[in-house]
C-alpha cells in the first residue's frame, strides 16, 4: 500500500529540506535566513534582499517575476517563527510538573501505551491473517488458474490513448516480465465488485504487471471492475492506470516459473504492522481499512 511504500520500507524517501531556503540541514522554523529577509522586506520602503545568502540555496529568489513569492513566503515563514517561539516561552518548566496519564494512541486507553496494547496487537495479527487469506486467494486465481507469473505471454487489448486514435479494441500479445510480488497485499483489492470504490490514496495498492511488446515495455490494466475470484470476491480493483496501458483479456501461454507458495505465509506482516505504528483505530475504522481487514479475516 501507497503509505507502507513511500515511507521508506520499499522505496527511497526523498530527504526533506527547509521550505523557505531549501537548506537540508534544517526546516523552516529554524532557518536563520528567515530573519535576515524579513528586516529588509518590513523596511519603509520595502527592499529586496538580493544580496542575501539565502541565494545560496534557493537562487529563483533572485529572478525579478519571483520577488512578490518570496515576499510572501518569507512573511509565511517568519509567522512559523513567531508561533514556535510562543509556544516555548507559554510551556511550562518540567520541574514541579506532574507527568500527565499515559494514553495509547491506538485504543485510547489511559491504562497502557501502544508498546503493550493488546488491542493493537490482535488488531495487526488479524491484518495480516487477512493479507494471507487475500494472498492466498490472489495465488489460487492468478498464478494457478491463470498462470500469470514471470514468462507467461499475455492477449491484451489497446486502449484509446489519445483523440483520434485508431488503435483502440486492437489485440496484442505482451510477454509478463515482472510482477510487483513483494508490494502485493489485500489494499488493492474492494469490498465492492462494481467501479466505483472510494479509499484514501495511502490505502490503495496497484497490481504492476509490466510486459513487453516488442521492443517497449509497458503495464496492464485489468478493467475498472478489476478481477474477482470464483467466489464473487473482488481481488484486483487496482492496477496500472496509465493512459497507454492496454487491458487484460486471457493469457495465452501460463508461466512455468510461478511464484513460490511461501509468498502467501509472509502474508506482508511487515506493512500490516506499519498501519498500526502510528494510527489509531478510529483513524483506521473512519478511513475503511477495518471494514476490508474484516472482509478478508
């Protein structure tokens, strides 16, 4: 799922950097430069700091079409500044503080924190029970009824990429070159076996099929219904989205190298604890993350 992936797990995370100057080493409510700009901008009349070293690290600042943004932005920046400072001089001395009730930030409870809450631990081991029945189901239809895996040549269909096209219902054949195996998990699946399905982006997980067409390579797509199995449950709702992706219609040659059945056990624990490590379970309930955990459990 989108929020497991681009946190770091099993994609790089671009390092964050300062939003006023772009420095690395800091954020915007640390930037030194913050100040140094804003004397000049609150100056009668106002003057440009074009000579500030702020140039150093955001030098767009120093394009005349760019001044009415960097005015504004400095202003922006130096209220987060005056905000963060109030807030250190209102907050009280630890000393003679008594330490406030611990609460979890996964159940509420005044009693525990997260690190021992029973409630999230049965809360993951269900989510990833639910992961293997939903892995376990992916496996059954599509790598062995279907015999989509690495090698498997693939009937596709073209869709219409642009005004005009005449390519459009054109059959192709594709080659399956590589399957997203280690991201897969029951988030790209619906409760719903209809088009329309609404979930927070950070909850969704595309199934990637890349395959090659002669000498490009390119994604499937499997419908706006996506896939379901024999018992009406609906296991692909996302997949490639791209406007040039053609979509699925059979496979003509099963692959003969499938993918292990020890990929259903791994059941993608990992992420299923990642959803718990900072979300609370109303958080999790008011987004239908528990409703598709219960589907599956």
């Amino acid at each position: 799922m989108h929020i497991y992936n681009n946190d770091g797990k099993l994609n790089h995370r671009r390092a964050s950097t300062c939003s006023y100057c772009r420095n690395p080493d800091h954020n915007a409510t640390n930037c030194p430069r913050v100040a140094e700009d804003y004397a000049y901008f609150t100056q009668t009349p106002p003057v440009i700091p074009t000579h500030s070293t702020t140039l150093n690290t955001n030098r767009w600042f120093g394009t005349p079409k760019y001044w009415g943004e960097w005015y504004e932005k400095c202003l922006h920046a130096h209220a987060k500044q005056e905000i963060a400072k109030k807030k250190v001089s209102s907050s009280p001395t630890r000393s003679g503080v008594a330490r406030s009730a611990p609460k979890c930030g996964f159940c509420g409870s005044l009693e525990h924190n997260r690190r021992n809450c029973q409630a999230m631990d049965s809360y993951t081991a269900g989510a990833v029970e639910a992961n293997q029945n939903w892995r376990r189901a992916f496996y059954q239809k599509f790598v062995v009824e279907l015999g989509i895996s690495e090698g498997a040549l693939l009937n596709l269909k073209e869709k219409k990429n642009y005004y005009g096209s005449d390519k459009e219902g054109k059959e192709i054949i594709g080659i399956v070159t590589s399957v997203n195996w280690e991201e897969l998990s029951l988030f790209c699946a619906s409760i719903s076996t209809n088009r329309y399905c609404y979930r927070d982006h950070q909850y969704k997980q595309n199934l990637i099929i890349t395959v090659q067409i002669g000498g490009e390579s390119r994604q499937v797509q499997f419908g706006d219904n996506g896939i379901t199995n024999g018992a009406g449950k609906n296991l692909v709702k996302y997949s490639a989205n791209r406007w040039n992706a053609p979509e699925f219609l059979s496979v003509l040659s099963p692959s003969e190298t499938p993918i292990g059945e020890e990929w259903i056990t791994e059941g993608h624990a990992k992420a299923m604890a990642f959803l718990t490590k900072k979300r609370s379970v109303e958080k999790l309930d008011e987004a239908k993350v528990t409703e598709l955990i219960n589907h599956w459990k």
